[in-house]
C-alpha cells in the first residue's frame, strides 16, 4: 500500500521493518472529559488504517495510551494540568475522572465499530519506565536539570524540526503565548520530561524519582509505551495533525536520543474536524459528543460514513446539514443492501476482481471515498447477483466497518402495536412523542428539545432506544 508519510512530505509505498508484520502506535485520549466527533475523527480514520493493514494480510499489533497525567492545558508545558482540571470541574479524584472518560471514550468506539486496539496502556503505569528513560537521557547529555524540573536539550538533537518542515520561527506564530515563558530552559522548544515544580496546584498524582516527588511530561509517555510494547523500532505512529508539533516532534527527539538510531519510518496524521468556528476543541466550551449526535437520533455509524467519505488529509467541516445528507445517504445503502437475496452463488471471479479494486482503491493514501465508490459500484452491477454482491460487501466491511449486512427488514407494526396497548391517561404523552419522532425527522431539533423539556417538567423521563422511545413516569 501507499500512504502520505507526513516525515517525508510524500506518498511512500509502505515497506515494515518486519517482514508481514505491523508495528503501530496511536495516540490515545486525554481522559478529562468526553471525545468531541473531531477526536473521534481522527480514531475511525486509523482503525479504517488498522483494519485495512490487516486487510491485506499484516499481522498488525496496535498500541494506544491513555493520557491520565502529564498533559498541561498549553502545549508548551506552562499550562495547568488537563486531568486536575478536570477532577476539580466535576468535585471527583483525578483516578475517578480517568476511569469514567476511559469508558466513555471506549463505549464511543464500540458503536463507531473502532477495533479495540491490542495494547491500551494508561499512562499511570508507567512511571518506572518513564523514570528509566530519563536517566538515561540525562546521562546522555540530552538532559538538564533547571529549577527542580528535568528537561529535553533539543539543541543537542540533529534535525530537531524535521517532522514539521518549519523552523523555530515559522512555528512562534503556533505556540499560545497566554502563558509565560519557563525561565529554566535552555533553549525555548526544550520540554519537560518530568516536573516536580509547577506555578499551578500541586498535582493530586505524585511518585518518587530521583529528581524528588512529581510527575511525568506528556511526551515521555508516548515514546515509552511505544518502545514498551513495539520495541525500538517503530512502523506507523499516528495522531491528529496538531500533535506535529510539539508531541510528535518532541517524541522523535526523546526516542531517538535514548535509542541512538531512527525510530519510527511512517508518520501518518489525521486533518481536522472543523465546524463554523474552526478547529473542534474540548476546551472550547461547548462541544460534540457522539452522545448529543444519538440524542437527536443520528445512528453513530452514519458519523463513521460522514468521515469515510472524506480523505483523512483534507480538513473536514461539520454541519448538521452535511451530516443529515450522509445519515441519509447511509439509510438508503442499509436499505438497498438489506433488501439483496441471501440465497444463490457467489461467483468467486467477480468476488476477486471487486476484492482487487477495493485494495487498490483504499491502498493509496487510505482513500476510503474511493472504497465507498467501489460499494456503490457493486450495488450498481447488475451483472452480480444478490448473493455475490453481499459476499464482496461483506469483504469490504472488514476495512469499512459500518454494520452494511446487520440491517433487518424493518418492522414498522411492533411500535404501532405498542402505542395502543398504553393507558388511556397516558395517551397524551404518547401523542408528544409521536409529534417529538416527527419533528426529529423533519431536523427541527429545537421542537423536538422542547417536547423533551415540556415532558420532563410534567414528571416524564424520556429515553431513545432501538426499539422507540420509552417514557417513565417521576
Ligand atoms: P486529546 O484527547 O485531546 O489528546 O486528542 C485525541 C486525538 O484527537 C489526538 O490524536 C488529536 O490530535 C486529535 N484531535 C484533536 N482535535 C481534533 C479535531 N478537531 N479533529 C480531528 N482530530 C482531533
Ligand atoms: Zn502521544
């Protein structure tokens, strides 16, 4: 296959150090508050990345961290702590915040049809090796202490800004500056490799280092966890364009440093998702979640579409608008794909040749539009018959994932049926929902908020399910 190696600036043909064998490495969240779809974005264009490699055969082991300390609020390591942050908005203990937003995150994917990936590594438990590395780093001479915190020389690194293409002044421009310049560095891009001094609260996570009581810099987790479970030489890493720089700039000149040889040959990042008021951001206040997209009756697998249907290079912008077109697009395919025969013969040239076109499709660049085109051809041929069309999508949802032959015929008598088996005193909330379900079709979204609202200030609880919305009575 071909990807766009952001390290190099060019389409590469993708050769692993191991013969067969994939070594990938993810970013994973910050666990202080839900995934924003832009988040979410960025994890169904790699597992589209992951499921493909295994797809064509690779035996792939997939290694993702969990950020439960260490991401400071600015990413030039002056800001307050993400998760502390986040303990003292919700009046819980950091751990308690970690474990509740890990689930959540992994209940998106579920219903996004993310593969869970094969090593999930929280931060947290790290801390021995996290240690381990930096000592070494400081014996290397690619590490000082200043002012109680250890720090990265990046003076010492050869190509320090290679991953970015830009140079130190070109990158000024990036870097927030409400925050004020750390007077310890040596050099203005050096980070943190481990604190024990902060302006900010005392973290509620501390451990013992040799450096006295603190807590790791972000960066350090990601290249340790990653040399952990892939060893030193890494194949893929990937994230969202904005871990360029500093993350992933920062991660390559650690690892590199403590490795003394390259790391990692393939860098692929995600573009991202932008909505009216440019990039989406959990600490920009408000923000969607995959939860808010299902309260207004979006099924999750039509956001998976929305993205496939873009290429993971090109900005994404959101609206509901262009969102209702893809649930659209996604319920008609279901329908189509639905009503096909299950019964007669595959023929196995055809299933070959479509195999072949899908490969050769997605296998440039990841262009997964170009793998939904080559659905729509397969439904289109009319030389195929119904079994051999369900044989190749089933082939295609191996990389595509959207639930295309879980759809039932559906059952529009079950709810009918249900509605007038109720009491005659709640007849009138039955009639709200029913006006609520036509309001959420026709997306007028604020009728259908202000039938919930109405409800609940008359004592009913509504709550959506598969099967129609239930109501209880307070
Ligand atoms: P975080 O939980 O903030 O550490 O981010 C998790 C992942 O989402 C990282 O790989 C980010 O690069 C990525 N990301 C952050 N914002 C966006 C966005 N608006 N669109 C796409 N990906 C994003
Ligand atoms: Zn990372």
């Amino acid at each position: 296959m071909k990807l766009y190696n952001t390290l190099t600036k060019q389409i590469e043909e993708f050769v692993p150090n191991e013969e067969g064998k994939v070594k990938m490495y993810t970013c994973g969240p910050t666990v202080y508050h839900f995934a924003h779809i832009g988040n979410l974005r960025t994890y169904i264009m790699e597992d589209a990345l992951d499921r493909f490699l295994r797809y064509s055969g690779y035996d792939v082991t997939r290694v993702m961290n969990i950020t439960d300390v260490g991401h400071l609020t600015s990413d030039a390591d002056t800001g307050e702590d993400k998760m502390l942050k986040g303990a003292k908005r919700e009046h819980k203990t950091v751990m308690e915040i970690a474990e509740f937003y890990k689930q959540a995150f992994f209940a998106d994917c579920a219903k996004l049809n993310i593969r869970t990936p094969d090593v999930i590594e929280p931060a947290t438990a790290c801390i021995d090796s996290f240690i381990a590395v930096i000592e070494s780093l400081i014996e290397k001479g690619y590490a000082y202490l200043a002012g109680g915190n250890v720090y990265f020389d990046t003076s010492k690194v050869r190509d320090y800004y290679a991953l970015t293409g830009h140079n130190a002044d070109d990158l000024k421009i990036g870097v927030r500056d409400d925050v004020s310049e750390d007077e310890n560095k040596r050099n203005k891009s050096d980070f943190v490799l481990w604190f024990t001094k902060s302006k900010f609260d005392s973290q509620e996570l501390k451990w013992d280092s040799p450096w006295g009581v603190g807590y790791p810099g972000w960066h350090i987790e990601c290249s340790c966890i990653s040399m952990k479970h892939c060893g030193e030489r890494l194949d893929i890493h990937c994230g969202g364009v904005d871990n360029i720089f500093p993350h992933h700039t920062n991660e390559i000149a650690q690892s590199e440093a403590y490795l003394g040889h390259k790391w990692c040959n393939y860098w692929v990042h995600v573009q991202h998702l932008n909505d009216e008021r440019g990039k989406m951001s959990k600490s920009s206040g408000e923000f969607l979640t995959l939860a808010l997209l299902e309260s207004k009756g979006v099924n999750p697998l039509a956001y998976r579409l929305f993205c496939l249907q873009s290429h993971y290079r090109k900005p994404l912008v959101f609206s509901w608008e262009t969102l209702a077109n893809a649930e659209a697009a996604y319920n008609k395919l279901i329908k189509r794909i639905t009503n096909l025969k299950t019964e007669g013969e595959v023929d196995a040239a055809a299933l070959a040749a479509y195999r072949e076109k899908f490969i050769e499709a997605v296998g440039f660049d990841m262009n997964t539009a170009q793998g939904i085109t080559a659905l729509y051809d397969v439904l289109k041929d009319k030389s195929l018959s119904d079994a051999t069309k369900r044989a190749v999508i089933a082939d295609y949802e191996n990389v595509l994932a959207l639930g295309l032959l879980a759809g039932k015929k559906e059952e529009p008598k079950k709810e009918e049926a249900a509605e007038i088996a109720v009491p005659e005193e709640d007849k009138w909330i039955v009639e709200l929902i029913a006006e609520r379900k036509a309001a959420k079709k026709a997306k007028d979204f604020a009728r259908a908020d202000a039938i919930r609202a109405e409800l609940l200030e008359k004592g009913v609880t509504i709550v959506d399910t598969r099967e129609g919305t239930k109501y209880t009575k307070n």
